[in-house]
C-alpha cells in the first residue's frame, strides 16, 4: 500500500529512490582485545555511546558462543503524577469537570477544563500557581478550540469558536471577536499566529502593545490543513499537512510566504498527524486504511532532496507524533509509544519501540527542565536529573516520567567449569550509526543518516577459575582440616580419658584393698590389748582423799 502511495513524485523536489546509492561507510578497526575471563563473571569488553548498533554478528570456529551484543534500549524508571482536577478544592466542587487541553509554556503549563477554568501549573515546583474562571470574560457559551504561547510576546492566546482570550504575564485577559472557524492546530513564530483550519492556513500579526492580533492572509484557502509545524532557524519555514502530503512555504523579509525553492511538496497522502526536527527529520502518521503506519523521512531542504528512512506498522490506534533529535512519541488512547527514529532501514531491520500506558491522555511532550534562576524552588523529584524526561496530561492530572538511556554493548560470560583453561577466539562486526570518524567527516552528503560505521575487532578470550569459587574452596579445605583437626584432638581426648578413668579405677580398688588390709591389722592390734586393764580404770571418776 505505502509503495503506491509514494508512487506519486513532485517536480519541484526529488526523492531519492535507492538512499544506499548515497551510503558511506566509514571503517573503525579496534585493536585486537584480550580477556581473561572468570566463570560466572558478566564482562562488558565493549560499550558504544551515542549512537546506536544498526546490525552485528560474532563469528568464531567455536561452537560454544560466550558473548553477545545487546542493543541500546531504553526504559522508563519512574514517574510522577500531581493531581489538577481536585473533588476538595472550592474550584472544582462539580465532580464533572475535567482537563480539555494543555498548552506548555517550558516552564509552565496551562490547562483548559470543561467548566472553563484556567489553571496555570509550575513545571519547576510542581505546584498549582494560579486559576482564573474564563466564563466572564466570553457574553455567550462557546466551546473551547485551541490555543498557543507566544514565547516572543509572552501572551496565551485561547481560540473559541467566535472570541479569541488574550493573557499577558499579569494574567490581563482581553477578548476580541473573530470570525467563527474550527481551528485544528496553532503556533506562534516571528511576531505572526498560524491557524491550521478546514478552509486553509490563517495568518494573524501580533501586537504587543494592544493585547490583539490583526488578520494578515489565508494561505492555501479553501484546503483542509491538518496539521502544521514550524522549521528554520527562527520559524520562518512552514510545513502544513493536507490530504496530498506535506507542503512547504518560506516567509521572506516582507513577511510574503512564498513556496519553498528547492523543495515544496512531500507527496505522502492519508496523513493525520505529523512533525519535524531541524528541517531534516520529519516523522508522519498516516491511515490509509484502518491501520496506522509511521514514515520516517529524512529530508534536505538546501539539496530540495528527500528520502523515507523505514515504515513501519503501529500496533497502537496513534493519533499525534511529536519528535526531538533522537525519538518520537506517538500518542494514542491509553496505549503510547517512544520510538527512535533516523535509522535507515538499508542498514537495519530494528524498529526500538517502547509503549507507556495513560488513559485518556490530552497531551503528550517531551519535557526538559530549565532551572535558570528557580534552581531554589524545584521539586526533589528532578534532583540529579533534569533531562531525558516526557509529560503526560490526562483528563485529571498531569503524569512526568524519567527515563534511563542504556548503550549498546558486548557482553560475555559463561558457567561451564569444563571451559577452564580453554581459549576462544571470535571476530566481531557492527553496523554503528555514530562513531568519532562520522563526527569528523566534512563532505558535503545527501544526509548524516547515511553515514555509518563499520566497526571490526577481534576477542581472545581464555576462560579462568573463578576467583571467588577459589577463596570459597580454600576456605572450604581449610574448615575441612580444622574440623578434622578438631575431631582428632576430640578423639584423642577422649580415649586419653578413657585410659586415665581406667588407670583411676585400679588406683581406687588398689586403695580400698589397702584400706582393707591396714583394717584387718588394726583389728588383730586391738584384740591383744583387751587383758590389761588401767590401774586407775576403776578410781577414774572418784575424787582423791587429797583433793578434799
């Protein structure tokens, strides 16, 4: 289906049908590593930072493979929520009010409800910093369409159906009528306001001073414009989505917006959402039939070239991409996905994605904070932390989650003892897509993307005894001679006992046999002296006639 669809080619533009025509491949040869290798022990013998590993094999005359490639992954490690719609607060004692839309503001955020609140939410504290109820300041009930911040103006503008709310820094709200129109998408660059509508793109000017905008011009009038984003070095490049693909327009110094020169026209059609990183990436969502499809171009706007990268079938019901440098968040119902983009699909079949779940989402962003003078007043949760990180607003709360980006690498291990002693042998090669020579390169080229990196090396691995199971079995000998120590000492105490006990029992019968002998003489000694009695025995008891 997709190849139908890009059948169709502009003029005013070349795609480049086969990109590896444009590949170069620059060599990285490592020296040749060696590894003494313990069994049980995970080594890394590799690791690749910035970048990512387009294919690998290791090949050895081996037939046990110890090592592995893993490819670099990401994973989202926690997350924050922060309550907005609160059943106790005095605002919001209608249980059926709810989150609408979002705008961020980078260092806050500003959410539209179903009962028409304004709550402004600081991204750095994490708190509530103020709420204005909007029905005052609209005569008639209308629906809330869409909105925008003007960095360059510091003004909010909120687009209704016949009004346009104006907010300034002071929280000032100004209304002003407008022609009634659905609005699909809004952004703000170089003093002008671009409304994405079903009847074209409308140009306002801003004026500062006013608190207003003024009608300029409608460009390509009377055509659905789904989506729109905003490129060049000031915003001065236009990129709108309609049913035929993506065109592109450039504001030239009399703010006249003009078809781009080189490249004006990217003919995808069934597109429902899409977005661009540095006029080079640019990502879209279409739906030809009932499944989504992500298309990842690549595109040269000085050159008037492009070319798609990969496509790939969504699993997920996505219904908006947004993009940075290096991923896309596509955004569906409860389901979403964080995707890597820019890897060429002529060096690679890995298509990294990484679903997050948030019901009933209203937005999704990437979120990076900057401190500046509020380092004093931001909330814990960022500490060590302040990158790497996306928001999510749901219909009650707003969630933000961190996550962790993990190299590429090559790991080796084993646990077979039988190895111990033996060498293994393997040659490694990888596709990379960044490497030191890439970043050096000056040629002028079709696309970076189409630069990588062809790394080689080779691995001597001998594989050792553990050094821990060594200690253990040392320390297991030396309890063994210990305990065997202390049984043969226990043995020979114990039969030491065993023969003083026995030589103590002859000593004692020795001694009651001589006991019994000295008895005996003792009783004849006693018979012989029972004759003689003592001249005095009879008077022992008389008083002498002297002692009268």
């Amino acid at each position: 289906m997709i190849i139908l669809l890009l059948g169709i080619l502009n003029v005013q533009g070349n795609i480049i049908k086969k990109p590896n025509d444009y590949a170069i491949i620059l060599n990285q040869t490592q020296e040749i590593k060696h590894y003494d290798l313990e069994i049980n022990e995970e080594a890394i013998l590799f690791q690749y930072p910035n970048g990512s590993i387009l294919k690998s094999t290791i090949t050895s005359d081996n037939k046990t493979s110890l090592c592995q490639v893993t490819h670099d992954y990401i994973q989202i490690t926690t997350n924050l929520s922060k309550q907005i719609i609160k059943q106790d607060q005095e605002m919001y004692t209608n249980l059926s009010d709810q989150i609408l839309a979002a705008i961020n503001k980078k260092t806050t955020i500003v959410f539209i409800t179903e009962q028409n609140n304004y709550v402004e939410f600081d991204l750095i504290s994490l708190d509530i910093k103020n709420t204005i109820g909007l029905n005052q300041y609209i005569l008639e009930k209308q629906s809330y369409k869409s909105g925008i911040y003007s960095i360059e103006t510091n003004l909010t503008f909120l687009f209704y159906a016949k009004v346009v709310l104006i907010l300034d820094e002071t929280d000032t709200v100004v209304t002003q009528n407008i022609n009634q129109m659905e609005s699909n998408k809004i952004l703000s660059s170089l003093g002008q306001l671009y409304v994405a509508t079903n009847k074209g793109l409308i140009v306002y000017e801003i004026d500062r001073n006013n608190k207003s905008i003024i009608y300029k011009k409608t460009i390509e009038e009377k055509q659905n414009i789904i989506d729109i984003s905003l490129g060049g070095e000031n915003g001065e490049i236009l990129y709108l989505l309609q049913y035929d693909g993506i065109h592109i327009y450039q504001m030239t110094n009399d703010t006249q917006f003009n078809q781009h020169q080189n490249l004006s026209h990217i003919p995808i059609e069934y597109g429902i959402s899409f977005d661009q990183n540095n006029d080079q990436s640019l990502n879209i969502l279409v739906r030809p039939q009932k499944h989504v499809i992500f298309i990842d171009i690549e595109i040269n706007l000085d050159k008037g070239t492009w070319f798609i990268e990969s496509q790939h079938n969504i699993k997920i019901n996505a219904k908006e991409v947004y993009i940075n440098d290096r991923y896309a968040i596509l955004k569906g119902v409860d389901t979403h996905n964080i995707i890597r983009h820019s890897l060429p699909n002529i060096f690679t079949r890995i298509f990294n994605n990484y679903p997050f779940m948030l019901s009933n989402t209203v937005l999704l962003g990437f979120h990076e904070v900057n401190i500046g003078e509020k380092e004093d007043t931001i909330h814990n949760w960022y500490k060590n932390q302040t990158k790497n990180m996306l928001f999510g607003v749901d219909t009650n709360q707003i969630v933000l989650y961190k996550w962790q980006s993990f190299d590429g690498q090559i790991i080796c291990k084993t646990d077979d003892v039988q190895q111990i002693g033996q060498m293994f042998i393997y040659d490694v090669q990888a596709t990379l897509s960044e490497c030191n020579e890439k970043s050096e390169y000056k040629d002028d080229v079709v696309s970076k993307d189409l630069i990588v990196c062809e790394f080689q090396t080779k691995l001597y691995i001998k594989i050792l005894e553990d050094h821990l199971s060594y200690q253990q079995n040392i320390l297991v000998i030396i309890c063994i001679a210990l305990g065997g120590a202390l049984v043969f000492s226990i043995l020979i105490f114990v039969c030491y006992r065993k023969k003083t006990q026995s030589q103590l029992y002859i000593y004692q019968e020795q001694i009651k046999q001589y006991e019994k002998f000295q008895g005996e003489i003792n009783s004849d000694s006693h018979g012989t002296r029972q004759g003689t009695r003592h001249p005095n025995e009879d008077n022992k008891f008389k008083i002498d006639v002297d002692d009268q």
